[in-house]
C-alpha cells in the first residue's frame, strides 16, 4: 500500500481507541461495470457523509476486461474514502473473500453495483450488527413490509430456490441471494475459511454456514428494483445453486460444517438476576417428573385395579396422574402457558394417553397376569409422559425466540426512523 493510500484510510477505523465507534466497509464487487460503477459509487459517497458510523467504500474488480479497473482507480484517487483492488479472477464470492478478509473495518458489508436496493435500509442492515445483537445482517425481499419490482421470471425464480433452502434446510431466513448484507468481521472470517463458492452461490452458503453454527442472522426487509443491465445469468446461477446446496447437504450430514467462531455466551445484565438452568439441567428435571410420573402411575394402577375394570382403572388412573403431576412447579418444567391454550392441549393429550394405555391394557390376555398387564400400560404411558414435558419446552423456546425477533425488529425499525429523521433536519436546501 501506498503513503498516499495510507494517508487516505479514515481515522475512526483503526482499531487502537477502544471506544470508538464500528467502521463500515461497503464493498462493490464489479466485472465489467465501466458504464455503471461512476454512478453507483458518487451516489454511494453522497449518501454516507450523514451516515453516524465511520464508513469507507471498496471497489474490487475481480477479472474486467473493458476500463472498468481505470474508472475504479480513477473514483479512488478522486473520492478520499474510496479505496479500489483488483483481482484476476472472476466470482462476486471470491470478491468479497478478498475484500472481507483485509478489511481493517469492524463491519463488512457489501451492496450490488447497481443499487437495485434502497438505500435508506443501509443503517438498519448495519444497526442490528453494530449493536452486537446479529453477527450478520441480510436484506430481505420477501418478508413482509418488503417492496420490489422485478420481472416475473426472477420472482418464481427467487421464491422457488428461497422455498428451497427453507424446507430442504429448515433455514429461517427468507432471501439467500439479496445483494445486501452486512456482518461482524471478527464472525465472518473463520466462515469464509469454510466457503468453497467463488461465485453467486457464496451468499447462500455463508448463511447456511452461519445458521448451521448458531448465529444469529438479522433481516431488514428492503425496496428493491430489479436493473435489466444485469451480469446474473439467472438459469445458469439457478443450477450451479442447486449444486452448491447439494455440496454443501453432504458436508453438513458428514459434520465437516463446523467452525469455531468466538461467541461470547449471553451473562446476564442485572448483577441480582436469577438465571435459568441449562438445557441438560432441565432435561433432567423432565427425565425426574417422568419417572415420579411413571411410580405413580403404576402404584394407583395397582390399587384400583383389584375393584374395577382395565378401562375404568385406567381412566381413574390417568385422570389423578394427570392432576397431580399438573401441580409440579412451573419452573421445574416449562413456562406458563395461556391458560384457554393449556386447556386445549391438555384435553387432546389426556384423551391420547387414555386411549393408547387403554389399548396396551386390553391387549394383554388375562392369564399373563398383573404384573404383565402393569408393564404394558407402563410401557405406553412411560414415552408419552416424556414427550409431554419435552413438547412444553419446545414451544416456550419458540414462542421465546420469537418474541426475540420481534423486538429486534422494533428496534432496527426505530433506528431506522431516527437516521431518516436526522439526514432530512441537517440535509442542505441547496
């Protein structure tokens, strides 16, 4: 690098004040873009000098063959914050490789050379990582609240390979392919050691990487208008899509997807904060209820059943097993629930366990005795008391993690609002 190139670099990215704020790098990726990076690049520029982070653009041409490298080389000697690199090798992937990689930045982003995507959702897209909630942050054009307008064969396109990845993979991200995304740099190294794509597939398998090893993806949903002067060959990236998820299915399924990445577990903010147990701790408290579950079960199934029926002794039997376990503590097991919920549920659950014990009681022929008979009922009451508690605790971390995303979003929505607010109170009338 040269002195004059050093000299060029901001301040505010170096990385020796602790407290200073994030920096931004906004990466453009470009092959033959002689026509289209001027544009994008002042208009870019323009944009970020309200932008409240330290922010700087890198233009990296990766295999152009017309004067796309001249015009780069030309807007970084014009345009301080603009840094430009070239590559002899073509890939949008292996672009931001190379640029993610060397960023002195904080946070790499990256944005398409035609601005397709509005700019008004770059905060929000960098809020959520700056903040420390996401590791990376995506664009989105097809949540809700999103709005586009594009061509209806990249539309079916789009939400076919999106469905896809959704319950092929169990992804809960909506838009893999968005040229739009932001990350912490610190996350997104170690991933991209992983990442084998150098061309348009490189998003969706950074993604798939990052879910499949537990962080926390942020969508900011986005306006978005598709440029007819576009390099995306949408037929062609489709398959060599499919064949990157079939890749990358086979590295997941041989547990080669695996990355250490340093992620600082959650603490708790109140210093005086009663802290719940982990999931093997709390697993094991189902274990003990089923269990306690179970003994009871067998000890009143024993007692009634020298006076009545099979039928009605497992009905009185499951019944008080039902009452008494209903009364362990809440926080042994699992949240509390709604209440018109629980009941609902618990109705469906007692009329299933009634009618399988029910039929393993009957099954047994009376001349293999009590104990046999004991054994069957136990046999089928023992799964279903374990899966009751197990089901609980399942929808209470659903319903928390949703609750989770909720209030992200409310958060970056409002970020987002006082960015716009502030850019339109200081914007020049002239």
């Amino acid at each position: 690098m040269s002195t004059t190139q050093a000299r060029r670099r901001p301040q505010a990215l170096d990385r020796t004040p602790a407290a200073a704020p994030a920096g931004v790098d906004i990466v453009i990726p470009v092959l033959n873009e002689e026509r289209a990076l001027p544009g994008c690049v002042r208009t870019l520029a323009a944009y970020l000098r309200g932008f409240p982070l330290p922010w700087r653009i890198t233009i990296v041409d990766n295999g152009s063959t017309d004067g796309t490298w001249r015009v780069a080389a030309a807007l970084a000697g014009e345009l301080e914050p603009v840094h430009a690199r070239r590559l002899d090798i073509r890939g949008r992937g292996a672009a931001l490789r190379a640029a993610w990689q060397d960023s002195p930045a904080d946070i790499v982003a990256y944005m398409d050379v035609d601005l397709s995507t509005d700019l008004d959702a770059l905060f929000p897209l960098v809020a959520s990582v700056a903040s420390g909630h996401s590791e990376i942050a995506i664009g989105t054009r097809l949540a809700p609240g999103a709005r586009t307008r594009r061509s209806l064969r990249r539309e079916v396109v789009s939400r076919g390979y999106n469905a896809l990845l959704r319950h092929g993979f169990g992804v809960r991200f909506s838009d893999a392919q968005c040229g739009f995304k932001a990350a912490r740099a610190d996350v997104v190294r170690p991933l991209l050691r992983k990442v084998e794509d150098d061309a348009w597939f490189f998003d969706t398998e950074l993604l798939l990487l990052a879910e499949h090893n537990g962080l926390r993806v942020h969508e900011v949903p986005v306006d978005w208008i598709e440029d007819t002067d576009s390099r995306v060959r949408v037929v062609r990236t489709a398959i060599d899509d499919l064949k990157g998820l079939a890749r990358v299915a086979w590295s997941i399924s041989r547990g080669r997807a695996g990355v250490e990445v340093a992620r600082p577990e959650p603490t708790p903010t109140h210093p005086d904060a009663m802290t719940a147990r982990p999931r093997e701790a709390t697993f094991l408290s189902f274990a003990v209820v089923s269990a306690v579950s179970c003994a009871l079960y067998a000890l009143v199934y024993l007692a009634l059943r020298d006076t009545w029926s099979a039928a009605a002794t497992n009905l009185g039997t499951v019944a008080l097993t039902f009452l008494v376990t209903g009364a362990v503590p809440r926080r042994w097991t699992v949240a509390r629930l709604r209440r018109a919920a629980v009941r609902v549920r618990s109705a469906a659950r007692f009329s299933m366990v009634y009618a399988l014990t029910t039929a393993a009681a009957l099954a047994v022929p009376p001349a293999a005795g009590r104990a046999a008979e004991v054994g069957a009922v136990l046999a089928a009451y023992g799964p279903l008391a374990l899966s009751r508690w197990i089901a609980g605790s399942r929808r209470t971390r659903h319903r928390s993690w949703t609750r989770r995303r909720r209030k992200a979003h409310r958060k970056a929505h409002r970020l987002a609002r006082r960015h716009v607010a502030r850019r339109h109170r200081f914007r020049s009338p002239v």
